[in-house]
C-alpha cells in the first residue's frame, strides 16, 4: 500500500510543470496551486529554503511521538491539537553516512531501496467553526531515502482509524474501544507527499508538497478503502478542501522554522552581565545615541548595540517548542546561516543540559574504578605506576574532603581509604611506602628498579577493594550547572566584518591567571604519564576518541597531555581553541553541536568535522583560578549524564592536583 501510494504521486511532472494549475497564490519564496481535475482535488506548494538536505530531513521526517507532535505544532501552530505515532518499522538511518564523517555520496541501489521508514501516525485539528467537529487524521506515512538523485520523498496516505489500531495493537479496535471517534471528522481519500531535493551549488534545497482528495462518492478500489459508511464520520468534501490548503500553506512557513531552530542552537548574551562599549553601530558605524544603546537595542548574539536599520527581531526555538524573540544584527544573522546544522536532530536543541542517568546506569564510582583496573592491566610496568599515583591522589583527595566536611559525615559506608588496619599494611611494605604516601615527592624522578619494587609492594594495596574505597560523589541533575549553555556572559568581537570566527574572550582575571602559569612553569609540565592515564580515563568515560589536559597561555592553548599521540605537545591559537571559551566561567562548557554554535563553527578542525562533540572541565589552580581544561572531544555528537558529569568533575580535580604536585616538584 505504501509502495503504491508513493508511486501514484508523479513527482517528475510536478517538478517540470506548473502552468497547468489554476490558481496561484505567493507566500515570500513559496507558491500554492490548486486545481480541480473532475472528482478530484489538487493542491501544491512549490518554494525553495536556504538549508542542507539533512537539515530539511531533521524536520521533516520524525519517527517518535515527541519529536513528531513537535514538527507538526511548529508547521500548523494552534490548529494542531494532538497526535502520536501509533506504529513504526525503521530499517537504515538516512544520516547514518553523514554521522559517520563520510560525504553524501549515492548509495548502491540495494542500500538505498533499504533507506526508508514506515510509520502509522494521527493528527487531530481544531474543528474549523464553532459548530464543526475536530477533525483527526489517520495516515502511513512512509519515508524513501534517494541519494542517488540527492533527495527524498515523504508520503502520507489515509488510513480509517480501525486500520490503523488494528496494525498498531493486533486487535481490531470498535467505535465502542474508541469513544471520542464518533466525535471526530474522519479525513479520508487524502493522498500527500513532501518532495525534498537538494541544489548544492545554490546552497539551498527545493520543496513540493502535493496532496488530492478523491471524492469518495465516484471512487472506487484502493481510494475507497475503509469502513463502511455507517461505522464512519467522513469529513465534508468542503471540510477536507479545506484542510488540504490549510497544509500546502502550512509548508510556506519552513523557511521561518528553519531560522528558528538555527537561532535555538546559539547561546545568547545576558544583558545584565557587561554593557557594550561600542557608541556606532557595530555594521554601519552609524552614530547611536545615549537612548538608543539601551538592552533591547543589542545584538543578542554578539553583544553590542547595533542600530535598527542593521538589525531584525527574530523568534528562535528551544526544545518543546519554547519560544522567544530576540534582536540580531545583519553580520551575526549571516553567521548564523554559515553555520553547519546537519548533526542537530529534534530534541537536541539548546539549551544544552545533562542527562538523566538510566535506570539501569552504574554508577560514577563503578565505572570510574573500572576504567582504573583497565588502565592497571592494559599499561606497561612503568606507567602501571602512573595508575597507582592517579589511584592514590583520587584517595587522598577524597579523604581531604571527607576530613573538611562539617558535620563529619561519610560518603558512602566503607572502611577510610587510609584506617587504621592500612596503616600497618602500609607499614610493613618499608620505605617504599612512605615514599608514595607523602604528596609531591620525586617519585617522578624514580628510576625504573624502584617502581618495580613499589608495584610489588602496593599493587594489591592501591588496587585491591578499590570497589569499596573509592567513592564519587553523587551530583543532583539540578546541579549538574554548565557555564554560558544559555546565557553568554561575554561579547563576541570580530576584528572585521568578514570574520567568521571571533576574538578569544578574554577572563576578568586574566593577568592573575598569566601570572601564575609564568610563575609555576606549568607550560614545562609535558609527558606526565598521570595526566595522560586521566586522559584515556576521561574520554573512555565520556566515549570520546581523545582526552586532553590543556593550559591556556596569552595566545595560546598548549596541549600537555592527551590520550591521543596527535594532539600532544601541540600549541593551538586562543582564536581556534573552544577551550579559550571555558576559561570565561568556573562551570564545564559543553558543546553537543561545536559546528552550529557561531562561537566555534568555523574553526578549523570543527568546520573539517575532526570535531563534533566537545566537553570540557575547569582545570583549576589552588586558589581555584582556571589555567586550562581537562576535556574530551569526538567527531560524534552524544549525550552527557549526570554520573559522567560526576565522574568528569572528579577527574578534572584530581588532574588539578597532579599539575600542582609537578609545579611544587619543580619549584623545589
């Protein structure tokens, strides 16, 4: 039935010919036509929308009842009351090429017939009058992916609403199971379809929706499938003409709801954290009076006043479809359309936040003692050692924290990491041990004999029941904070125009910061084999293809450990780091979608898609100012949860202190 439907529609002569049409009405860059072939009615919206093909994908094509109650408000607004998708069979995720870094190139027709989804869903809309009834719509909607013309097919074919309950629960539902039915206009004879094709050269895509309504009265065989009349309410062929404009309309307001999801994405300024400097408008130079630089006269994006000629108000969208309105200036709104858009799917919206663990998740201290005893069994005699002292300063901290609680509550029951019956073990293990139990001695100078001898000693007492010894703190969803996710509380200042990727911010205590990276050498602090065991435990953590611990200079990052041998040692510009942006805020940074945020899409390596996921933690001195990060980055976007978000914390603190052993061991 899907197949058939899908084929009935001639997309080809859609695509060529309009003139045939009677009527025509303009919608900016849509048209809507009608025409009446005998019993049946057609109608068509032709236009064009400034996005990629993935992009338009992303919002049109929605497999669950969240992200397709969503879609559908955002195209038919207040006339939409409700709708789910009852039934689904999913085979190949059409993205699944581009999120796999490789280029839209065509797929062999045995993996592109394979490309499609095919859904059961309904949709109820307001009754059109006061006296008419709400109408509901029964369909299967069924996806075909074509990349081998560069675009696909959306088609949507009636269905009587016991056809669909029967497919989605096995039953067959009665008007008696299914009260409100009665109630409603049944939308029948309906065939529609969205036809998306992409024209890379114009950056833009080509859109046709086309729909008809067959007169069931003249109709016969596929067109008059369903119940029969007495256990139907029809809609009126006037009620079904109706809503068939009312959804080729509809499809004039992609374009807007493009532009609201992409200013969803951004992160935007808080107004009450800086007042702009700038006295001309930030595009024409032009004058601004005292009166005129007020909160709602500033660009929301980058910051600065900006007069009314060179900006537009524009609605922007968060998840659930929360909407705001917000002022733009003419160059940010360029940059916001530069931006890559592709890898942002319904429901990942901004304001990004930390996930709810699972229920069935282990917990931050399971998974990071695991991680521990992997990295133990994986690491070669020497680095084994480097385990043990990240082991050991993780102890020691947390035994620091539990001494400084006030009201002298434990986490966690277990017996304290250093008790007493630890004492007498750590006694008996000779000099060795006094050596590893005093924080900042030159273990980092001890040659490989004496590792040896210390792993002999201390294995089992470091790695043993660290189970039971090792504990992460548990952190509330509410506090999993994230610094500048929603509110900015920084400009963006570009030093022309024509530039895509701003100046790095720079913090108010930066010359304190640049102080002491100078005065404790932390940039001489290189191939630390502890900072690099927290690395790999990081990014196993997060999923990520590398962790990193970086210091942030005047001018530029400086990588000092990395599970990945590629990025160690190297120095990256502050203007083409993301970490340049966390050293603004205390709190992580996170960045599900580094390639839509203007902030950093056009760097080098988020724009070539080296990377598309970035989570970093403050890397902190002892009088808790921020020299750097400890962060991991992936060319695949996720999700972070809150037992990661913990465990990330807990690493970033325990790093913090393996940088300021070095820096004591080398000022000594």
């Amino acid at each position: 039935m899907a197949l058939y439907a899908a084929a009935s529609i001639p997309w080809e002569s859609l695509r060529d010919r309009t003139s045939v049409w009677d009527k025509r009405q303009v919608f900016g860059d849509f048209a809507v036509h009608s025409r009446r072939n005998g019993d049946v009615h057609h109608v068509m919206t032709t236009g064009s929308v400034s996005c990629s093909l993935v992009e338009m994908h992303h919002l049109l094509r929605t497999t669950t009842t969240e992200a397709y109650t969503a879609a559908m408000t955002e195209l038919h607004g207040v006339a939409f009351l409700s709708g789910s998708v009852l039934h689904g069979i999913h085979t190949r995720n059409a993205t699944t090429l581009r999120h796999r870094g490789q280029s839209m190139r065509p797929l062999c027709p045995a993996a592109a017939a394979e490309a499609f989804d095919l859904n059961i869903k309904t949709a109820t809309f307001t009754k059109a009058h006061m006296f008419a009834r709400t109408e509901q719509w029964c369909y299967l909607d069924f996806f075909q992916w074509q990349p081998e013309h560069q675009r696909f097919v959306l088609t949507m074919q009636s269905l009587s609403p016991d056809d669909a309950l029967l497919v989605s629960n096995g039953t067959l539902s009665s008007t008696a199971s299914n009260p409100n039915s009665s109630k409603k206009n049944q939308l029948q004879d309906i065939s529609a379809g969205y036809s998306v094709v992409a024209d890379p050269r114009r950056r833009l895509v080509w859109v046709i929706f086309y729909a008809r309504f067959v007169d069931p009265g003249t109709a016969s065989g596929f067109f008059r499938r369903g119940l029969p009349k007495s256990q139907q309410q029809y809609a009126s062929k006037s009620t079904t003409k109706s809503r068939l404009m009312k959804m080729a309309k509809a499809t004039c307001c992609l374009p807007m709801l493009v532009r609201r999801r992409r200013l969803g994405v951004q992160a935007f300024v808080d107004p009450t954290a800086f007042i702009p400097s700038n006295t001309h408008c930030i595009c024409c130079t032009a004058a601004l009076s005292l009166l005129s630089r007020g909160s709602d006269k500033r660009c929301h994006l980058c910051g600065y006043s900006v007069c009314l000629k060179c900006s537009t108000k524009q609605d922007f969208e968060r998840s659930r479809n929360q909407l705001g309105r917000v002022r733009v200036c003419r160059t940010c709104t360029r940059r916001v359309n530069a931006a890559n858009y592709d890898y942002v799917v319904n429901g990942t919206m901004s304001p990004c936040a930390i996930k709810r663990d699972p229920p069935d998740a282990e917990s931050a201290s399971l998974t990071l003692v695991k991680f521990l005893h992997e990295s133990f069994a994986e690491e070669s005699p020497k680095r084994k050692h480097a385990v043990i002292q990240v082991v050991k300063q993780l102890l020691e901290e947390q035994e620091s924290s539990r001494s400084s609680t006030d009201d002298g509550s434990v986490v966690g029951n277990s017996e304290p990491p250093f008790s007493q019956e630890n004492t007498r073990r750590e006694s008996a293990t000779g000099s060795h041990t006094k050596a590893l139990s005093t924080a900042g001695e030159t273990t980092i100078h001890s040659n490989v004999t004496e590792e040896r001898d210390s792993l002999e000693n201390f294995d089992d007492f470091y790695m043993n029941g660290l189970e039971e010894r090792l504990h992460v703190k548990e952190i509330a969803l509410e506090d999993c904070v994230l610094g500048n996710a929603d509110l900015r509380t920084y400009p963006l200042s570009y030093k022309d125009d024509s530039d895509s990727v701003p100046e790095h911010p720079v913090p108010k205590d930066e010359e304190h910061r640049l102080q002491l990276v100078r005065e404790h050498r932390l940039l001489e602090i290189v191939n630390v084999p502890e900072l690099e065991i927290i690395c790999s435990i990081a990014s196993k953590e997060l999923q990520c293809s590398a962790g990193l611990v970086t210091i942030i200079d005047k001018e530029g990052v400086h990588i000092i450990a990395s599970s990945d041998a590629g990025y160690r040692n190297q120095v990256v510009p502050r203007d083409e780091s993301i970490c340049s942006h966390l050293v603004m805020s205390d709190k992580p940074l996170f960045l599900p979608h580094p390639g839509a945020d203007i902030r950093v899409s056009k760097m080098g390596n988020v724009e070539a898609g080296r990377i598309r996921f970035y989570c970093g933690f403050p890397l902190t001195s002892s009088d808790n100012t921020v020299i750097g990060s400890v962060c991991c980055v992936d060319n695949e976007s996720h999700d972070v949860t809150q037992s990661q978000y913990a465990a990330m914390v807990r690493l970033a603190s325990t790093a913090s202190r393996v940088v300021e052993m070095h820096a004591s061991a080398r000022a000594a």
